[in-house]
C-alpha cells in the first residue's frame, strides 16, 4: 500500500496531532524515557544477580513485534568476541537447560506460543529474562522463575524497540558478554535529541524524519545495511513502514542485497525513469498508481565510523549515486563511546517516526 503523500500536512504541525488520534508520535517520541525507565525495572527485577555468570548460551526467543531486529542488533554489538555462543530461536530449543539464559521480549503477553517456550525453560531450570506485560499467559508461564521485566510506559504495536534493546543490553551487561557495560544514560540522551529533532513542529527541511518520509513516498524503499547493526535497523525500519504506513520495504545487509541482479538493476535504471514533474491527481495510472510498481529509493544506512559508499567500494566494488545515506556522524560524532549503539538507537528511532508522518500523510495509517 502505497498512498498519495500530502506533503502540506507535514508542513501543518497542528493538523499532523490532530490527525494522529491515538498519539503514535507522542508514544514513539519516548524512546528515551523507555530506555530509563526499563534501567530501572531491571534494577527492581534483580539482573543484577546474572553478575559474574557466565551461561552456556544466550538465548534470544523471537516472536512478532520488534524482538527479532533487537536480537541482531544485539548479536551485532557482541560480535566474534562474544565469549557463548548466541542463538536466535522463536521456540524454546530441545536441549535448553540450567547453564543457559534466555532473553524474551514481546508485547503480547497472549501469546501462546511463547508462554509455551517461557514454561519449557523454566521448568528446565534456565535463567529467563522476560519483557513483557505482567498480566496473560506469558508472565504466567515464567511466575515465580522469570526475571520479569515490566514495560512502565504504555505503546502502540511496533514502538518498543528502545525499551527491548534497554533490557537486553543490561542483560549482557550483567553476563559481562560486551566488554565495557554500555552508557544507558547516554542512549537515552542520544534518543531524546533525536526526538526533538523530529517533533512536529520543525519544517521538514531541518526535520530528519519528516525529510525520510518525504523520500520514501511513492517509492519503493531499499533498506541495506553496511554493517551488522545497520543490518539489523534496516530490517526493524521495514517493519516500521508495513506497520505504520502500509509500505512494503526491503531491508537486508549490503553484502547480500547488492548482488542481486535485479535490485541493482531497479536502483540504477528507476532514479533515471522517476519523473519529477509527475502528478498522481492528473495521471493516477502512472509510478505508484495499483499495479504499477514504485519506483525504488535505496537508503544505505551505517552505524560505524566508514563512510557507507566506501564500504560498498570495498564489498562490492561499487557506489550507488542516488542513494541516500542514513550515517548520523554529525549527531553522533565519530569517535564517541558507543557510537555504533548510539547511530543503531537513533537511526530505529527515526525509521519509526519517519513511518508514522509517512503513514499520517498519506493517509495510510494503520495505527490510526
């Protein structure tokens, strides 16, 4: 679903709430106060008593919902030095067992699925972490064993990745599977800034969210990761367009995605057949119109300290002309601790309020 943008209202600040009537900008606009507040309830859930154990594995439970893009980003940030082994499941694995940690997060604590895998790794005596509402099956499955971890702030469906990945890295944190402990308090500033940055008072020129949703209406968005965190926020920014917007996207690692032969083909042939001067009102059977494919918009996203076109260079032998890079070295400047997390946090944040002005100015909102 690919609708007709009214770039007028994203210029309209008042209209933009007023159309927003179940405060999806609002909720997303709290990514910062999640990370904290999930800081604080993994304090009162006790993980400070994972300090020092060292599991067999780690064990990501995927399920719907953000999960999954806060899993790789996680893995991304360990990387090859991680000391266990890390898997990533979306059921309970046969040989779960007292040696081993589980991470869960879901915001459907109906789920029967993984109220199944929550008892089975309890009842096998592993160590759960469990995000999730303290009321349904879930947290029924892991009473009394779990290590709950309850969301404070209420959110719509999609927009729980800051609390997710908060309550993982204090996790590994704990385990001592990253190093040096990463700065929450600094992840929580670095959203916070750029939610400001996106609110929607501010024009779209100096709005980096609202000038994402401008670039990718009425096209087809490539989302390619130059690195394994970007990766993993280039999926989670799919997900962002098909939840709040409708929009179908690809994401996938630059590595893979660049050798496609016919992306690479749509990349370099649709910028130079999109017509700038087209009106879908007078020609509603052109670009973008049912049945006829957008053209596409490739967005090489990075959260290292290389310029993403150098890295295609090295990958792939390649750059990409037209395509826009999401490489925050200016609001993350390189050379800051943390960096890669801060540029992952700060980019997943702006896919989902990009996602939500898209879907409200388009009148495609499927939160709305």
């Amino acid at each position: 679903m690919n609708g007709v943008l009214d770039d007028t209202l994203l210029a309209d600040p008042d209209t933009l709430v007023a159309r927003d009537t179940t405060g999806v900008l609002r909720a997303a606009a709290t990514a910062g106060a999640q990370v904290r507040s999930a800081v604080h309830a993994c304090a009162e859930a006790g993980l400070d008593r994972l300090r020092g154990h060292r599991p067999r594995a780690l064990v990501f439970l995927r399920r719907p919902g953000v999960s999954g893009a806060v899993a790789d980003l996680v893995t991304a940030l360990l990387g090859d030095r991680c000391p266990v082994p890390v898997v990533h499941t979306d059921r309970a694995p046969g040989w779960i067992g007292p040696l081993d940690v589980v991470v869960v997060h879901t915001g459907d604590g109906t789920d029967p699925e993984l109220a199944e895998s929550v008892a089975v790794a309890v009842r096998r005596g592993a160590e759960v972490v469990l995000s999730a509402p303290d009321a349904g099956p879930v947290a029924q499955a892991g009473a009394g064993r779990a290590r709950l971890v309850e969301p404070r702030i209420p959110l719509p469906e999609g927009l729980g990745f800051a609390q997710a990945l908060a309550v993982a890295l204090v996790t590994v944190s704990e385990l001592e599977l990253i190093g040096t402990a990463p700065d929450l308090e600094a992840l929580a500033d670095a959203l916070d800034a750029e939610a400001e940055r996106d609110h929607p008072g501010h024009e779209p020129f100096v709005n980096p969210a609202k000038s994402l949703a401008l670039r990718l209406a009425e096209r087809t968005p490539l989302l390619w990761g130059v690195d394994a965190a970007a990766a993993a926020v280039a999926r989670h920014g799919a997900d962002a367009l098909a939840t709040h917007a409708g929009v179908v996207a690809h994401a996938d690692a630059l590595g893979q995605a660049g050798t496609l032969a016919g992306l690479r083909v749509a990349v370099d042939v649709g910028d130079r057949e999109a017509d700038v001067f087209h009106d879908p009102f007078e020609d509603p059977d052109g670009p973008g119109s049912a049945g006829v494919a957008p053209p596409p918009r490739l967005v090489l996203l990075g959260t290292g300290e290389e310029d993403p076109q150098l890295i295609s260079r090295r990958i792939l032998g390649r750059e990409w002309p037209t395509a826009d890079l999401a490489h925050p070295v200016e609001e993350v400047p390189r050379g800051t601790r943390d960096a890669a997390l801060l540029r992952a946090g700060l980019l997943a944040l702006r896919a989902d309020i990009a996602a939500v002005y898209l879907g409200l100015a388009t009148r495609a909102s499927l939160t709305a």
